[in-house]
C-alpha cells in the first residue's frame, strides 16, 4: 500500500547523449530526460514490475522502499522500515528479491506479503550488507557483499564483519546453500549476467573498475579480468542491454562498453548516479536513481531479455 509521500511536479531537462566512439551514434533516445521525482537521502536498486506497470526503488538513508506509479506518476511509501534495503531484482515469477543492508540478509517478496530468507550466513557467520542481486534462469541467487551497511549507522548499522572480507556469494536452487564464488574484491557492488549467462559482470567500487568473469555449467566463476575502468569517480550498478552493451553507473551518468571493452559513449546526469534499470513494456525505458532523484527517458535500445523470461 503506497502512503505518505507527495507527487512532484515533473521536471525535464535536456538530454546528453556523449558520442566517443561511432558505433555509439546509433544509440539515442529521448530529446528530454524527465526527472520522475525528487527529494531521498541516497536513492538506489530500482526494480520494474511490469504486470503492476509500476517501479520500486529504495531510499537507503531513510529506511524505506518507494513505488512510482506510471499509470499516475505518484511516488509512495511502499514499506518502511525496509532494513535499509539496497538492491533489488524481480525474479521469474514476478516477485521482488532484495538486499537489506540493515538486516544483513537477502530476502524474497511472496505472493501474499510474507518475507522469505535466501541468505543471511555464510559457513554459520552473518553477511555484511548484501547490496545488489541478480538471478540465474536455472534458479539461483547471485549477489554481492560490501561493507558499506555495517561501516557507519548512515545506511545500515555499524558492526564488526563477521566473515572479515567483501565478496560475491551464488544462492543454489536446490538446497538454498549459499556458496562463496569470488574472494578478491575490495568492495564488490553491480552484477550483471551477459546475454547468454555465460559471462558475469561485478563492479567493485573500491578499485574503480568492471571486472567479467566466464560462469560455469556448476555454477563457479572463471577469470575475472578488468573489463573497464572509470574515468569519472566510481562505478555502482551495472545492466547490460540487448546488443549485448554493458551499461555501468558512475558519479557523470551512465557509460556504455562495447562487449570488446571499449568506452562507446556516456548518457550525462546532473547528479551522481547510483543504479538504474530497462523497464517499460518493451524494456526500453530507462529508470536511473541518483543521488536524491529519479530520473527516466525512453531510449532506442532495449534491456536484455535472458533466458526463462
């Protein structure tokens, strides 16, 4: 039930698309970028539910998740408190998956309101502050760990890490085991799968850069080269779209990366930009969350589509 926060009036501005490379002149959109709504603390892991044609997102800092209507362009309270909830997902069945950094646990929406616990622990020691999620067409739950929720009371609350490292964890299907798949990241943050799920996309936030590693048929990670580096403060989330472009947030806007690595192009934004999403009901909507804003413009390319959807 959304209640409690006013619409703002729609704003626009202006869209900058920044070409740096050729093969990015084919990618454009709207001439105007609207400003959906404006006034969180710190807005993150926005999530399209297209059944409902509406968009959760979170607001970390004020422990809440708002919803923003398209059929009304009202923005609510969707649940507060929300364990200083970050990312989010919308899985095969239609049901929210969402790390609650606060709670240090993964967690998924039913169908009738109740709350299910995909990850909490690791080998019987608590998670940090899960931060973004994605899920695998045969069924598991991959998601990232950082610090960030037990670093300060800001988004989370301030803790000892129990595991003593920042690392990315895959949820099996069959036995809700979590398992660890890669130890070296400083602060691993973004995830996103390619178009055939043979390739993993992680951010670590730390280090400034993009790293891609080869996804197993059991369910392991392989390499994990630097795909890219940001050149404009860091990077946050990380979606790719159905070209196979891999499209990464940073403090400018977003930059978009030819599967080769190269930097094609940057959609600019006023304000630092933590995550975004395709939504829309041919994905082609783009729905970003920066710093205190939501921001959304229809594009020419649309979101991936993966396999099982």
């Amino acid at each position: 039930m959304s209640h409690g926060v006013e619409a703002i009036p729609v704003d626009r501005f202006r869209t900058h698309f920044e070409v740096l490379d050729e093969r990015f002149r084919r990618v454009n959109g709207d001439e105007w970028t609207e400003c959906l709504w404006t006034g969180g603390r710190w807005l993150e892991g926005p999530a399209w539910f297209p059944a409902g044609r509406h968009l959760v997102f979170s607001d970390i800092p004020n422990d809440r998740l708002l919803r923003w209507d398209e059929t009304t362009g009202a923005v609510g309270v969707f649940r507060q408190p929300a364990g200083y909830a970050n990312g989010h997902t919308v899985d095969r069945r239609g049901r929210l998956v969402s790390c609650e950094q606060g709670r240090r646990r993964v967690t998924r929406t039913e169908a009738d309101g109740t709350d299910t616990v995909l990850a909490e622990r690791w080998r019987g020691r608590r998670l940090n502050s899960p931060n973004d999620v994605v899920e695998h067409s045969d069924g598991s739950i991959w998601f990232t760990d950082p610090s960030y929720g037990i670093d300060s009371d800001y988004e989370g609350h301030r803790a000892e890490s129990e595991i003593g490292g920042n690392h990315v964890y895959r949820v099996d299907p069959h036995d809700g085991v979590v398992h660890r798949v890669a130890d070296d990241f400083g602060q691993p943050n973004g995830l996103a799968f390619s178009p055939d799920e043979s390739l993993l996309y992680v951010v670590d936030t730390r280090a400034k850069h993009l790293r891609r590693f080869q996804v197993t048929e059991g369910g392991t990670l392989r390499g994990g080269e630097v795909f890219a580096t940001c050149d404009a403060g860091s990077f946050d989330g990380v979606r790719l779209d159905d070209a196979g472009r891999v499209w990464a947030a940073a403090h400018d806007g977003l930059h978009c990366f030819d599967p080769d690595g190269t930097l094609l192009g940057k959609l600019h934004l006023p304000e630092i930009v933590a995550n975004f999403t395709f939504g829309g009901p041919q994905r082609n909507h783009l729905y970003i969350c920066a710093s205190s804003s939501l921001y959304s413009l229809r594009v020419n390319v649309s979101g991936v589509r993966y396999p099982g959807w």
